[in-house]
C-alpha cells in the first residue's frame, strides 16, 4: 500500500502547482535579459525554452480562460508574443523572488539543477532524433523531451524528504517501483496527467512521458513519439552524468553512423546552453550534473544580489506593464486574471466593484461573463467578502459550515460561481482608499500556497489599485478639459449659425422676389422655386440643427412623392449640361415611411451626386421602389438608385461607408457614403451595395414604414 498520495489528481490538488523551482542560473541569466533595455522576444524565448517549468508556465498562462486566446498556443514565441514583452519580464522577476525567498535546502537544489540537465538533454537528444527520422512534428518532439520528467519535480517538491532515498536508486525502473510503492503513483504518470491537463499540447506529448521506462519491446508499434522519447531519456540519462556516450548502447531508431551525428549536435548545443549561462566546461568538453551544480551557492547568492537590485524591483513595482487601457471594471478583472495567471497560476478569479448606480452595493463581475449578473449591499457586513472591503482585510472563506458558523449566502455564491471549495477574499486598494475586492478561488490543499504567496498578491494588487487611481484622475482633468472645450465649441458654432443666417435670408428674399415677377401658372419654372425654397429652407435647419438634424421639425413623407420630386432636380442641378436620362421603376403605390424630409433629401442628394459623377456618356439612372418588405418582423420600404458608371472594385467595397473611403479623388472623398449611412442608422434604416447587371453602382435603402411599432 502506498504511504502518501493515492492518485494523481490527489497529489496534484495538493502540490503548489503556482510555484515550482528552476536552477538559479536559469534566472540570473533571465534577469540580465530583463535588465537590458534591448533584450527582446527571441532572448526571452532562447533562455526560457531550455526549462521545463518555465516553459509550461507560460504555455498554461497564455492559453487559460481569462486571455481568451480563440486557438490553442504551444509555440513559446508565439505566447511570449501574445503575452508582451513587460509581462514576460515581470513573471520571471515574481518567480526569481518567490524561488529566493522560498529557502531550498541544498539537497534539493541540487535536484533541481540534476532534473534540469536530464530533461534538457533529453529534449534536444528528442528534437534531433525526429528530425533524423523525418518526423513531422519535431518541437512537440522537443517539448516532451522537455516535460518527460515533470512528474519527478512535482514529486520532489510536495514529499522531498520522503523523495530523496528513492532518488538514490541504482537504476531508473527502480525509482520507478519505489515512487508506485510510497506514492500510489510513478513520475512518469504523474507527468503525463500533469501534462492532459494543459490542451493546446498534443495528447501524444503526455503519452510520451507515460511510456519513457516502458520495456523495448512492448514499445514496439507504438506511437513514433513515444519511442523517440524513450530513446532520448536513455541517452540524457548517460550524457548528463558522464558527458559522453555508453558505448554499449545502441538505439532501436538510427544507426551507429547517424548516431555519432546526433552526438556532435547534442554536444554543441548544451557547449552553447553552458556559455550562455556563464559554465565554464572542462574535461569531456560537455555540461554534466557535476560541472552545472558546481559553486550551486555562488550563484544562488549572485541570483539574489540580481533581484535586490534597486532597478529590478522597480520594474516590479512599476505599476501597470499592459499598455492597453483600463477604465471599466471589467477589463480592470481582465487585466488582474491574466496577470495573476501568469505570475502566480492563479486560474479563477472574481471582482466585486462598487455598483455604478448604487454604491451601497458591490457588483460581481466574472471573467466569463461581459456584465455583473449579481450584486450584494455592503450592509450586509456579516459575509467575509463585505468586510473585507469594508476593513481592508484579507478573508479565508469556506463553503462548509464550521464551528457551528454558517457564511452567508452571498459568500457560498460567490464560492460556487469560482467552481471551488474555497475562496481567498483581498482588499484592492492603494493607502486608505479600497476600490474594490478581489476573490481567488482555491481547494483546502492550495490554502497552503495561496497563504505564502499573499503577501505577494497583495503588493501587486496594491499597484493595480494605484494604476486605477492615477487613471481615473487623469480621466477627470480630461473630462474637465472637454468640458471647457465643448463650451467654446458651442460658442463658436452660435457664431457661425448667426453669420451664415444672414446670406440665407438674403437668398432666400430673392428667391420670393423672383417667384413674384414669375408667372404663378404651375409650371415646371414654379415646381423648381418651391423645391430651391425647400432646399434653402433645409439649409437653414441643418445649419440650426447642427447636434442633432433628425429632431428638425418633422412632416408626413411619402417615399414615391419625394423620389419624383427631388431627383430630377438634382440631376438637373449637377449635370452641366449633359443629358441624363432618369428610368423610372416605382411602386404603383405610394408609402408613409419613418424618417424626415430634411434627412431623407440629405440621403437622395449624396446617391443621385454619385450616380452622377459616376458616368460620363450615355449617363442613365434607374430609380426603383418597392414596398412592404419584411425583415426579422419590421416592415421597410425600399428604394434604389443604379448608374451605369464602372462599379466598385473588392477592396473599395468592404470599407464603402466608412469616412475617406471612394475611388473618387479630391479631400473629404467617401464622406458622403458615411454621412448617408449615419442618418440612415439613426432612423433604423440600412443601405447597402449592389452591382447592377450593366456592371454599374446600385445602392439600395431601406427605411421603416411609418406604422412600425
């Protein structure tokens, strides 16, 4: 019977999982890179991608619920990418602090560094086997070179005095006989459970590492991969101790010849790992456990001298290294869930904040949902997450009722919208001022870490709480600065509204003077006074009007009446002269639609100007209408204006009614488009493209009746 853990999801809920160590001068080395101000993506990636639990960090990281990443990501550039630069940098800073302040004991610093060279060795052996064999996927086979021994570094952090004498084991299959015997359960297992946890790798990543001390023979047949990798760990195994090859040791996959090439690869690459990390190599000329634990102490003091240093803490507390902008409380828990994903693996996350309307409550906002769906009145200080905005205070908070005390109801919710058995309740906030609480979902077995790591947590939280602060007053100087801008904007535009008044009337008067001399006998003459009247009366309400032109005095309109009326004006107006021919298509009929005359002409005039100057012999516009058409339950009337102009090309199209966007030249082109779309979508209307058969331009619009409700 085993002593300890009876499975590996026992072990795992208990191991904490946030924190797991690396050798020392995996960090000093990152450190540096963090230091220079030249460093980049490629310098992060070259140093992280030789550890394995770096490497996963930031794999779980990027890929966790709160980044929303549509794809999964498991090409460590790519998630540095997706990351940033800063927060890379502010992640290795966390990890190099928490690792230093954790304390390792010698013994176990030394494992570290021992598993560190097997597993690096193991992943490059993997890497150049695959590729000897034309194998497709040659980092994943890389990655479970990397990962093949994850278990064993699980192990050694969660029992490490109970660990230790198995490690001593003359043999590998004997190791892995004594961890089934006091563990339940071996590393190789164990690794491969940790791994089927993380799904942007390939399940043939884990079962890699399940198999690696599987028997030669009953790896026959089995998944390539798993071969490679059990191969690779035999050869890491030999190399990592001695430097050099078992010269009675033959692979099952290349030859001796092919083999000899592999070798000379291997010992290049880990040559260029120890230069990089400042390892002098002696001897055989390659790294071994020996020459890479050697002055272990030297360089954990040397890493510790890099983290006090005054920059580097400040790039800690640097406040906020996302540069994307925060100002609602949704994306402030957005920013805290990926930046608590990636500095500590913390997963489940909650904020309340206090409620726009009403702040005697706190509303709860969760990474997946885009609103706050409950609130709770901060009256109620009986919940621990109440007081703990209210005293500034950190709360442990269990869903099971103990010593006779029942949490509210409010708290046991939040529990169970985190999908946890408990929760860690902190204050967010900077000095005297608290904003709001952050809720960290948990299990009995993390209370452990969480507790170590709140120290940690509540320092970065502290920054985020300044960051918000700073924020919101330099957003109130920025209201208060348009404020006073809009103030003078208005009294510019009530001066600009006087001065073009005055020639409008002057117009205006003429054009009474003019329909007075006229002959009144309904002629066409007197149809085009009454429109230009119209028209300049339209002017003068656009102008009054400037905020808000639908609001203008509204009349009964009728689509066909305004068509037949104002189009042939408008054609004739912009013409020059030329002849253009105006092919009517209207609904017998005529409709009462939902939109102002005023508005309705703007939209008429900016289509017909186009059609226009859209052509140049033998112009022809169609004008159609059709009514009563039915769209998800609104009835629309519809109505077209077609050219037989050249059309509009792919790319032009999928920007049409944007701002600056036509194949017309000249300064404020595509402006009409934008504004026609913009009225339109104030009245509930639409428009869109067609390419007429002729292979001219047709815009057709749709506008609501009238009796819509």
């Amino acid at each position: 019977m085993p002593e300890l853990g009876s499975s590996p999801k026992s072990i795992i809920e208990s191991m904490e999982i946030g924190w797991l160590p690396s050798p020392p001068h995996i960090f000093s080395k990152l450190l540096d890179i963090c230091n220079d101000p030249v460093s980049s993506i490629g310098d992060l990636a070259d140093v992280i991608s030789i550890d394995a639990i770096l490497t996963s960090k930031l794999i779980m990281a990027v890929n966790a619920t709160a980044f929303a990443i549509d794809q999964p990501v498991n090409d460590l550039k790519h998630a540095i990418s997706l990351l940033g630069h800063d927060q890379v940098k502010t992640m290795v800073l966390t990890s190099s602090i928490q690792q230093l302040f954790a304390g390792l004991i010698n013994s176990r610093k030394k494992f570290i560094c021992d598993t560190w060279l097997d597993s690096l060795y193991c992943a490059i052996f993997a890497e150049n086997i695959a590729i000897a064999l034309n194998y497709e996927y040659p980092r994943d086979a890389y990655l479970a070179g990397l990962l093949h021994d994850y278990g064993k570094i699980v192990l050694d952090a969660r029992y490490h005095e109970q660990y230790v004498d198995i490690l001593d084991s003359e043999t590998e299959d004997y190791t892995v006989l004594k961890e089934i015997s006091k563990f339940g359960v071996s590393h190789a297992e164990l690794g491969a459970c940790i791994i089927e946890q993380w799904p942007s790798l390939s399940p043939a990543i884990a079962d890699a590492a399940r198999f690696h001390h599987e028997e030669h023979e009953q790896l026959k047949g089995s998944d390539i991969l798993c071969q490679i990798v059990a191969e690779a760990s035999q050869a890491a195994w030999q190399w990592s101790r001695f430097g050099r090859a078992d010269v009675k040791w033959h692979s099952g996959l290349i030859d001796d010849n092919g083999l000899k090439i592999i070798y000379s690869q291997v010992r290049d690459k880990l040559s260029q790992t120890a230069a990089t990390l400042g390892i002098t190599l002696t001897g055989s000329g390659s790294l071994t456990q020996v020459q890479f634990c050697k002055d272990l102490e030297k360089v954990t003091i040397r890493l510790g001298g890099k983290i006090r240093d005054a920059s580097l803490i400040n790039l800690l507390n640097s406040g906020d290294t996302n540069t994307a902008i925060v100002n609602s409380p949704r994306k402030l828990l957005l920013k805290i869930a990926q930046e608590l994903q990636l500095l500590f693996s913390i997963s489940d996350v909650a904020l309340l904040f206090p409620d726009a309307e009403n702040r005697n409550f706190l509303s709860l906002y969760e990474v997946k949902h885009s609103r706050p769906i409950s609130k709770f009145s901060i009256d109620n200080n009986n919940g621990k997450i109440i007081r703990s905005f209210l005293e500034k205070s950190n709360f442990w908070i269990e869903s099971e009722k103990k010593d006779d005390e029942i949490n509210p109801i409010s708290d046991r919710q939040v529990i169970r919208r985190l999908k946890h058995d408990i929760a860690f309740s902190l204050p967010l906030g900077y000095g005297e001022q608290v904003i709001g609480v952050v809720v960290i979902g948990s299990n009995k077995e993390q209370k452990n870490y969480l507790g170590k790591q709140a120290p940690f947590i509540s320092g970065y939280l502290k920054n985020i709480a300044d960051m918000w602060l700073k924020n919101n007053r330099v957003l109130e100087q920025q209201a208060l600065e348009y404020n006073v801008k809009s103030e003078q904007k208005e009294m510019d535009i009530a001066k600009l509204v006087h001065e073009i008044s005055n020639p409008l009337s002057v117009i205006g008067n003429y054009i009474d003077i003019i329909k007075a001399n006229s002959k009144s006998d309904g002629s066409e003459n007197d149809k085009e006074i009454k429109i230009l009247k119209e028209e300049l009366q339209r002017i003068g309400n656009i102008v009054l009007n400037y905020k808000d032109v639908e609001n203008s005095e509204s009349h009964t309109v009728f689509l066909n009446d305004e068509l037949k009326m104002c189009i042939p004006l408008y054609v004739k107006s912009m013409s020059n002269g030329n002849e253009i021919e105006i092919k009517w298509n209207l609904s017998a009929s005529d409709v009462e639609i939902k939109i102002t005359r005023d508005a309705l002409r703007q939209v008429i005039l900016n289509l017909v100007k186009n059609a226009v100057e859209a052509q140049d012999v033998n112009a022809k516009i169609i004008v159609s209408s059709h009514h009563f058409v039915n769209i998800n339950g609104t009835v629309f009337a519809q109505f077209s204006i077609t050219d037989r102009g050249k059309g509009i090309d792919a790319i032009t199209r999928q920007h049409l009614f944007s701002p600056l966007t036509s194949t017309k030249e000249g300064a404020g082109r595509g402006l009409g488009l934008s504004v026609v779309a913009e009225i339109l979508c104030s009245f509930n209307g639409q428009i869109k493209y067609i390419e007429s058969e002729a292979g001219g331009a047709s815009f057709e619009v749709l506008i609501p009746l009238s009796f819509n409700r």
